[in-house]
C-alpha cells in the first residue's frame, strides 16, 4: 500500500467517523433525555405527593369509623336506656291502675 492509498483511507474512514457521529447526536437529540429524565423526576414527586395523600386518606377513614363505631354505641346505649324506661313506666302504671279502681270502688262504696 502507498502512503496516498494509507491518507485516502485514513480520510474516507475519519469521514465514516463524522457522519456516524452526527448520526448518534441526531438520535440523542430526538430522544430528548434531559426532558425524559425531568419528566420522570416530576411524576416521580407526583407520585410520593399522591402517596402521602393517600396515607392521610387512610388515617382520616380510620379516624372516622372509630368516631362511627362509638356513635353507634352510643345511639344503641340510648336505645336501650329508653325501652328500659318504658318498661319501668308500663310497670308503674301496672301497679297504679288497681289503686286506682280501688280508689273509684271505694268512693262508689261511700256515695252509696
């Protein structure tokens, strides 16, 4: 080989070298891996945002079904309370119907 064979050489692959690198920095530029990688950083902060509502989300629910359990318990403790004074109430007017049907047999009896 002759040095003017060695430099066409040398010069067509330098010129390979160029048109494959613009072709890599064509394909880097198309890609857009600044704007890729900021885009997975913010859904990334979006998804850890989203993360701690959804913590916050459960705290308040199991806040809210402890409030909800003791309503209930309340509200049937209520319940209960009246029926048992119902019952105390058809007891006591049980027990005053015959005082008073002795009391009405009693005035009959001295009006006679």
């Amino acid at each position: 080989m002759s040095l003017n064979e060695l430099k066409q050489y040398q010069l067509s692959l330098i010129e390979s070298l160029h048109q494959e690198q613009n072709q890599f920095n064509e394909s880097i530029s198309k890609l857009d891996i600044d704007g890729m990688i900021s885009k997975a950083y913010i859904y990334s902060n979006k998804l850890i945002n989203i993360k701690k509502d959804m913590e916050m989300v459960k705290e308040k629910s199991k806040r809210l079904k402890k409030r909800i359990l003791k309503l209930q318990e309340d509200k049937q403790k209520r319940a209960l309370e009246k029926e048992l004074e119902r019952e105390e109430q058809v007891q006591r007017d049980k027990l005053l119907v015959p005082i008073i049907i002795k009391s009405k047999k009693n005035d009959d009896d001295t009006k006679s």
